[in-house]
C-alpha cells in the first residue's frame, strides 16, 4: 500500500514548478482510448492526469465536457470499465492520475469497492465536487487514507477565507481554484475580479499547493494561472482538441507544447 509520502501528487508538486493537469472523459471520443490519450499526454508533458467518470448529470461542469460526458456513456463507459482500462493505463503511465466526477455512481459503485478499486489500478486522488466536506471527514476521509487516496476539494470566488483555511487543513494533495462561480469551460483571458480572488489566495500563504481550473484555453491563461498558484488544470480546451483532431500522439503533443509555449 502507498503511504501518505509516496502518494505521486505530493511527488509531482515536491519536485515540479508550473505543473499542467489534464482532464479528459472516460470513454470520449472513443470507448477505448482512455490508454492512448493518458500516454500521449505523458509523453507529451503533461504532469497529472485528471480522468472523468462520466456521468448522466454533470452539474458543475459546461456544455463541452457535458456533451462528452453524454458521448461516453453513449460509447457504453462505466466505472466498472474504467477500472479495467486503468489497470491497463498504469503499466505504462507513471504519473499521477485522478478520478474526477460525482459522488453518486460511486456510491452506487459501493464505497468500499471503489476505494480498493482505486489502489489496485494506481489512482492517486479524488476529485468529487459535490461531497461536502462533513461528510468527508465522517465517513470517507479513513477510507480514502488506508487507500492511499487524496481528496482534492475545491474552491471559488466566493469561498471564505475560513472555508479555505479549513480546507487546507483537511487535505494534503492540493487545492483545486475554481476560476470563476461559473460551469467549466475554455476562455480566453482572465478578469481583474479573478486576478484579485488568485492574488488574496496567494497571500494566504496555504500549506498545500494549488492549481488553477475553470477557464484555461491556451499559453497565456495557462501562465497567468501559474503566476498566482502552482499551475494549472486544463478540460474543456483539451477535449475540445481531441474531439476535432483526434487523439493521435502528434496531436496532443502539439496540444500541450502550445499550452506550456
């Protein structure tokens, strides 16, 4: 079992700056590429992996990552899927990789069984926006520890500083900033009111690191976002990319390499 020092999130932030993190949904375009695009985008820089669980209602997220979330199930993903394909994925990708997606299906999923699920192929944390913290700490924060998960939580514009304070005590992979209070999706610039809310975060001065999400398109959000935290997290633009250009190594190379500039 991995310990809480071995975890490959705390390895990534130990020993990178300006850390990119991709998202891409299980099952999208195609059912079976979840191996091709995770090592496509190991070797083309990416350093974590964010893999969605799709999902029938994707509440937090926008009109892209909807649609491929509709796609994937369509294609016939499921959890149960997924898994089998990670163990797949984790014999030839070896950075860190995170389920993201909704707390429902894996519950359905059963807890327990997901957790060990979750060790046995190599996932390294959580990302479940709509478990609240509460019941985290109750019910799931000793499972997700025996299992060597970290549970990343979110925060937005509006969260208060003793929210925030409360989620960097409760958590040791990172922090995910939600950009804006808006749905994902791929933008173009940020505003004066989003570069303030990464500034006030920055000046808190947290024991984790923190990624940037919601809104990063190209090179220059990207290092916007990675002036004021740790990095940044990439969805909507990546599927974007893939569900146009397909999923081929060169392709994603160029996705990445035009990000990171």
């Amino acid at each position: 079992m991995e310990t809480m020092t071995t975890n490959r999130i705390n390895e990534v932030f130990q020993n990178k700056k300006n850390v990119l993190s991709v998202y891409y949904t299980a099952g999208f375009p195609e059912l079976n590429n979840t191996l091709a695009i995770a090592q496509n985008l190991e070797v083309a820089g990416a350093d974590i992996i964010e893999i969605g669980m799709p999902f029938s209602d994707p509440v937090a997220d926008g009109p892209t990552i909807q649609e491929s979330n509709k796609k994937a199930l369509e294609n016939g993903m499921s959890i149960q899927l997924l898994f089998e394909q990670l163990k797949e994925v984790r014999q030839s990708v070896s950075i860190p990789i995170i389920l993201m997606g909704y707390i429902n299906p894996v519950l359905q999923f059963g807890i327990d069984a997901f957790c060990e699920k979750c060790e046995e192929v190599g996932v390294d944390g959580l990302i479940l926006p709509d478990l609240p913290m509460a019941e985290y700490l109750a019910l799931y924060k000793d499972k997700f520890d025996d299992h060597g998960i970290k549970n990343v939580f979110l925060i937005t514009p509006q969260t208060s500083e003793n929210r925030v304070r409360e989620i960097d005590q409760n958590t040791d992979g990172f922090i995910y900033m939600v950009s804006s209070a808006s749905t994902t999706g791929a933008r173009g610039s940020f505003s004066e009111e989003q570069i303030s809310y990464f500034e006030r975060i920055k000046k808190m001065d947290l024991k984790n690191p923190t990624l940037i999400g919601f809104g990063i398109s190209n090179n220059d959000t990207y290092e916007q976002a990675c002036t004021y935290s740790s990095g940044a997290i990439i969805g909507s633009a990546f599927i974007n990319c893939i569900d146009s250009s397909g999923i081929e190594k060169e392709i994603i190379n160029q996705f990445v390499k035009d990000i990171k500039g």
